[in-house]
C-alpha cells in the first residue's frame, strides 16, 4: 500500500459540507491528516464534520464562512493554524456559478461568479502563501472543472471564471515552488500548486444541472443524464470518492515532482491532446 505521507498534515479544504468538497476532506482525513473544512450552512457543516471525525477517528474543525465574503479567507487561515498551528495543504473550492446562456445574465451575475469562482482562490492564496513560505513547504489545489479544457453548454460563468483560476495556478506554480519566505532556495519540495478538473461526478451541484438541462430541453433528469453518460469513454459519471481519490494524490508527498498541472477526472469526456 502506497504511504501518501498525509499523516498529521494540516489541510483546509473549502466548502465542504458536501459533494466533492466533503469527498476530499473525508479522504484527508482517512489518510491520518488534520482537517479544517468551511460552508455557508453551519447545520451542514457540523453534520459532515461529525460524520468525518466518526468514521476516521481524526478531528475536523468546522468553520462557518461564505468563501465570497473578501474576509473570510484570512480568518478561515488564522482559524486553522490557530487549531492545528500550521497549514500544509489548502484545497479552494467554491460552489458553481448559475447555469445560463450569455443574454440570460446580467453584470450583477458576473459580478457575484467573480467573487466566488475567482476571488474567492485568490484571497485564500493571499492568506495561505505566507504561512507555507514560512514553513518552506505546502500544496494548494485548485478545484476547477473539465469546463477549462471544453466549454459546456449553458455554462458561461463557469467556462469565463475557472479559466482565471487556472491562469492563477499557472503563475503560482512557478512563483512559488523553489523558495522560501526568505527568498533563499529551499531544501523542501517548495510549494507545488496544482487544479484538478472533475467531469460529470453526481453532486448536488450536477443534480441542479441536470434539472436545467431537462427544463431547456422539455426532458427529464435522468434523461439528460443518460445522454451525458453514453458522450463519457467510461459510460458512467464518475463518484465523489473517485475524484478524492485523485485530489489526495496530488496533495501529497507521492506528487511531490507534480506541479503546474490541470489534472482532468473525467472519465475520458475530453478528447483533446493538450
């Protein structure tokens, strides 16, 4: 069995009371390491982060935060090394901008998706960067979507905004993986920093696609995912615990040669070759 080198790491994965977000954090926390994890409704939040301490045995600090408000990221950073005193992973993530066509949206709509799909990783990085820099090492991951390789229908919002986040990944990767805060070259891994790109994994947030989907087409759900199923080489939309099992990876010291990357988890949908 593979050693992923997670045990007692300190991660902060962002909104994650639920889906994807929840899958990482469980697996985090399966793998030995300490887990601080964020949402807006703080009824599900202290579920998940109760279920997660049962079911590993590690503790899980629950922090109600809206990752839009420009102040969270600093005190969701603060909280987390104040519990654990460090941070080795951050892991943004966010809930999907609103599905729709380009006329369907107004400016207020772009406004609100910046903030929570763009700024929102950035004012977490803002706040994470100096802490790692200081420790000389950590991982960020940056939740995006297959919408960054190839745009989907209805989508805009999301196919616009996640391009930025990759962009910011991009940069940070290189900014940040061969020094230390004091600017000298480290003898750690530096900071790797990486996005990871889920396909069609059945989440509350696909469920709330799907039905978009279905209400534009005159279908059903189930109908819109049947035809999403036979587009995807696998067959099948993937599971949370599958795309966790992916982020995990790249957080840990079995990817420490990893950064840079947009890895895709997505059943094969993407058929392009860069």
């Amino acid at each position: 069995m593979m050693d992923l080198g997670l045990r007692d790491k300190v991660a902060l994965v962002t909104a994650a009371s639920k889906g994807l977000g929840r899958a990482v954090a469980h697996r985090l926390a399966e793998e030995g390491a300490h887990v601080a994890i964020c949402a807006r409704g703080e009824e599900d939040l202290s579920k998940a982060a109760a279920e997660i301490e049962a079911q590993t045995g590690r503790p899980v600090l629950a922090l109600p935060a809206d990752v839009s408000d420009p102040g969270a990221a600093e005190r969701l950073v603060e909280a987390t090394v104040e519990r654990f005193g460090r941070l080795d992973i951050l892991v943004t993530n966010a809930g999907g901008p609103p599905p729709g066509k380009f006329l369907d949206l107004t400016p207020d709509d772009w406004e609100a998706a910046v903030q929570l799909t763009l700024m929102s990783a950035v004012r977490l990085c803002y706040a994470a960067v100096p802490v790692m820099k200081e420790q000389g090492a950590g991982a960020i991951l940056a939740m995006t979507s297959v919408t960054v390789k190839q745009p989907l229908p209805n989508l805009v919002l999301s196919n616009s905004l996640r391009l930025g986040v990759t962009g910011l990944v991009k940069t940070l990767a290189d900014e940040l993986a061969p020094f230390n805060w004091e600017g000298k070259r480290s003898g750690s891994s530096g900071i790797r920093v990486n996005a990871i790109c889920p396909g069609w994994t059945r989440t509350a947030r696909v469920d709330q696609l799907l039905r978009d989907r279905a209400e534009r087409s005159a279908t059903t759900p189930d109908e819109e995912a049947a035809k999403i199923a036979a587009a995807i080489p696998l067959g099948r939309m993937g599971t949370p615990a599958e795309f966790a099992n992916a982020a995990v990876f790249l957080v840990s010291s079995a990817a420490s040669y990893v950064t840079g990357v947009s890895l895709l988890v997505d059943g094969g949908m993407y058929r392009g070759v860069t």
